[in-house]
C-alpha cells in the first residue's frame, strides 16, 4: 500500500480550521481542510505520496478545490501534483508548516497582500470564418493576387514551388494580422485590468489567449469592455470569456522539500 502524503492545493489568509468537503484528488473522497500557521494556512487532503498523470479529472480536481476555496477566501494556487510526505520523524502536515507556512512566511504574506480583492478572469479571441480571413488576407496583398493567379493558370505538377511560397506568404501575412488584431484587443482589455499575461495563441483560428488579473470592483467594468469588443467583432471574431477563475496565470508556488 502507498504512503500516505498530503495533497496541498492552495494556500490562503485564515487561521480558522476549515472543512471543504469530501472532494480531494484522486477519487477517494478524502476531506479537503485546512492546516493553519499565524494566520496563513495550506488547503490539503490526504493522499497518496504518487505521481498524478497530468489529466483532465485530476486537473479538474485540483481546479474545483480552488474554486470553492475562493468562494471565500483569496487563493495562492499552488502547482499541480505538490505533495508533502512524512520523513526521518517529521509528518507531512509539520513538513507544509515547516516548509511552506513558516519558511516562506513574509513571501506568502506579500503575495496575499498583493492578490487581495482580485480575480482571474480569462479571454480568448478567435476567427469564426478562416475563409473570411485568407479572403481578406487575399485582397490585401497584390502579391499574393498576382502568385495566385499564376498558379491557378497552370497545371498542378508545374507548380510545385510557386504553391509553396504562395503558402508560406499566406501564412506570414497571417501571423501579421494575428499579431495586429490580437494587440488592439489586448490594449482595450489590459487598461481595466491589474495586471495580465499572454499565452501561447492555439490553432491557426486564435487570435489572443490572454489572462487578466481585475479587481473585483473593476469587474463590471471589464464584463462591459469585452461586450463591447465581442459587439464590434460581430460574426467576424468570436471571444470565450471565463472566470473567475483562481490566480494560476499570476501565482503557481512550487514548493520543494530538501
């Protein structure tokens, strides 16, 4: 049977001993609580001291203890799969008050601070219609007008080389719009918001994948922008907009034990 560990999930300003529910990682119903330090504590649960594969159910329960926790409290997520395991006489649970309540202290009590009274909120801006988009890319570009006429006028096996640049100007040109659109959206969003962070653009279809840490009485403010945005964009741009969402874009503590 596998040691026994502690799963922490997050990490919040409470000294109050809380239950969250039986709704720890892994499936086994475990209870998710708190271990409390001089006002700080680590949200855990027991579990097993394993590898958790990188999954959409463990992912997704990591995410849901955060999110309930964030009901009422401000979360400092901690990285997927952290577990802390008893050693040479010392339990999981003093090795979290060692390692992380008490020896990162002053860190977590600035990072609390700084979090206070603000949330995550996601943006993602994509094309509706990639048809619409080489149309216009076409129309744009004479060279592009000119290249493509050549090769439509001649037979496919002639044209090997000359349907190869054609892509890759496409694909340039491409990039060039993605960068110039997704850079207005990015500025109408970014001035409500705290603070905010780009991520890698998914797919030839996305535009921008943005986080934007708002706070909370910004929020009506920043819901009203991307309406906005979403109305200008009419069929042309489509956004998906979530959150709340915990700070993992702004916060990730990764915890070591040596």
């Amino acid at each position: 049977m596998a040691e026994e560990g502690r799963y922490i999930y997050c990490v919040i300003g409470t000294d109050q001993e809380r239950n969250f529910g039986l709704m720890g990682i892994g499936g086994r119903g475990d209870e998710v609580y708190t271990l409390c330090y001089q006002g700080q504590a680590a949200v855990i649960s027991n579990s097993p001291v394993t590898q958790y594969p990188i999954s959409r159910e463990n992912i997704l329960a990591h995410q849901r203890v955060m999110e309930r926790v964030m009901g009422d409290y401000t979360v400092l997520p901690v990285r997927f799969g952290t577990i802390a395991e008893g050693k040479d006489g010392v339990s999981a649970e003093q090795r979290i008050k060692e390692k992380v309540l008490r020896g990162r202290y002053k860190e977590l009590e600035g990072l609390l601070q700084t979090m206070e009274n603000k949330v995550e909120l996601g943006v993602k801006a994509l094309w509706a219609d990639m048809s619409l988009i080489f149309g216009e890319i076409i129309q744009e570009n004479k060279e592009i007008r000119i290249l493509k006429k050549k090769i439509e006028a001649r037979p496919p096996l002639q044209t090997r080389d000359e349907r190869i640049a054609l892509g890759e100007m496409v694909q340039s040109r491409l990039e060039a719009k993605r960068e110039k659109e997704g850079k207005a959206l990015l500025t109408a969003l970014k001035k409500i918001a705290a603070d905010y962070r780009t991520n890698k653009p998914l797919g030839d279809r996305m535009i921008m994948n943005a986080a934007f840490l708002v706070n909370t009485d910004a929020m009506e403010d920043f819901d009203n922008q991307v309406n906005k945005l979403a109305a200008e964009g009419q069929e042309r741009i489509k956004l998906k907009y979530v959150g709340p969402v915990p700070p993992c874009n702004f916060v990730d503590l990764t915890v070591t034990w040596e």
